[in-house]
C-alpha cells in the first residue's frame, strides 16, 4: 500500500511533461499566495468585527477561520 512507483516519461513527451509540472508548480504557489492573503483579509475583518462588543459573537468564528485558512496556506 505504501508503494510510490515512479512513472517513466517517454523521451519525447518529456518536454511537455516538463511543461506541466511548471504550471501545476505555479498554480500551487499561487493558491498557497492567494489562501493566505485571503486568510490575513478575513483574519482583521473578524480582528475589527470583535473589537466591537456587538459584532464579537460574528467577528470571533471569522478571526478563526482567517487563521485556519492561513495555517492551511503555510502547511
């Protein structure tokens, strides 16, 4: 079960097969980017929210998951 096989590219395929690790590698640091600016946003929104007494019971879960979407981002 905790067998990885490695597949092997045909040498002609290889060029495209470089090309779409590249672009799946930019599309993963890019969502990474994106899921923690997104985390941080959200994060002082519910940050401001709590600040105001009548907003904390909104502004508290919204701080929490700010920092969820942030820690997820990282790892």
């Amino acid at each position: 079960m905790g067998e990885h096989r490695q597949k092997s590219v045909p040498l002609l395929l290889w060029p495209f097969y470089a090309i779409w690790r590249l672009l799946t590698f930019i599309l993963q640091l890019t969502g990474r980017i994106i899921c923690a600016i997104l985390g941080l946003a959200i994060m002082a929104a519910g940050t401001t929210l709590t600040i105001t007494i009548a907003g904390a019971p909104l502004g508290i879960p919204l701080t929490i998951f700010g920092f969820l979407l942030l820690i997820r981002a990282l790892f």
